[in-house]
C-alpha cells in the first residue's frame, strides 16, 4: 500500500527544519526512525553515528547507520550518556508514557546533549483530522494514533519542569500547525 500524498512532503519540511541542528560527526539516535529511516540515511554522511529505533523498522546495520526495531514504552536500552543529539520528529504525540521516555532520552543523552523535537500544535487538531478521514491526503491510521497535541507551553512544562532539560528553543512552523523545540541537557 502506497503511503497518502501529503506524507513525503511533510516529512521532507521537518527533516529540513531538524537538519542544521545535528553536529558534523556527532553520535545521533533517532527515536521513531520509520520503517526506512530516512532521516538517519539522509546525515550518514555528516555524522559519526546514527541509531534509529522505531516498532516499524527492520533491524538493520550499514556502515555508520545502525537500526533496532523495538516498541516504544518507558526504556531505552542504550546506556547512559551514549549520544550526543537524540531526535524525535512527530512521534511524542503517540507515546503513551510520555514522561518516563523523556526521562529515558534524558538518560541516554550525554551532558550538554540536545534533544531535537517536532509535534503537531493544539491547532493543527481538526485540520489533520479533516485531511486524514475526509480528504485522505495523510495516514488515518497515524492522525487516530495521535494522544496529545502540544503548544508552546505545555512542551516547556514536561521538557523543562518534569524532566530537567534546559536551554529551551521553541518555534512555530508550518503555518503553526507543528512546533519545533530543541531543549539541552544539563552538564
């Protein structure tokens, strides 16, 4: 089954955005990889290291990239301090238990390690809706999966106050239909 129009674009807009935030030679784990990893492949080559985990991939190992399929609950098995940038590119939004895996990922960082983050804003709600159910344009199947949607604030609370993280960066994009947010760990 091919995957709904919309999605490659999407995709592409965040990857863009994300992109300039990863280090040349850094040691990267992308949480929620997708089943090719596109993201992880697309900075091989600028990177010392990319893991990618995700319950849709394949385990899988190919010069500096390095996949894992697993199912996101509460543990990271990686060990403490192990990267130097963790991405989650809209994937927090379908966590369950969104504070211990931002606590796992706090974990995993090495101190002055940056989390790098895209989630769908409060607003972006009914549009996704309407472009998965109505226009069939994006994955139902991803929009129905959705637990929570994010503004400015309530990414600064569980990023900040419940988990620890500081240096808090936070933008609006795509016509404040997603959030962009880069937070680091403390040294």
């Amino acid at each position: 089954m091919s995957e709904p129009i919309l999605e490659p674009i999407l995709r592409y807009l965040r990857l863009r955005r994300v992109i300039r935030h990863i280090p040349q030679g850094s040691v990267v784990l992308d949480i929620g990889c997708g089943n090719k990893a596109a993201f992880l492949k697309a900075i091989s080559p600028f990177i010392k290291q990319g893991f990618g985990v995700d319950f849709k991939v394949n385990n899988y190992q190919f010069d500096n990239i390095q996949t894992k399929q697993l199912k996101l609950e509460n543990h990271l098995p990686f060990a403490d301090e192990t990267f130097q940038v963790v991405t989650m590119l809209a994937v927090l939004e379908h966590i369950d238990q969104e504070k211990e895996i931002l606590q796992e990922i706090y974990r995993v960082l090495m101190p002055g390690g940056k989390l790098v983050l895209t989630v769908p804003s409060v607003w972006s709600q009914p549009i996704l809706e309407f472009l998965a159910y109505k226009l069939k344009i994006i994955s139902e199947a991803e929009i129905r999966d959705h637990k929570r949607y994010y503004n400015r604030s309530k990414l600064k609370k569980v990023l900040i106050e419940v988990t620890g993280f500081k240096s808090f960066h936070h933008e609006y994009f795509q016509l404040w239909m997603n959030n962009f947010c880069t937070v680091v760990k403390k040294v």
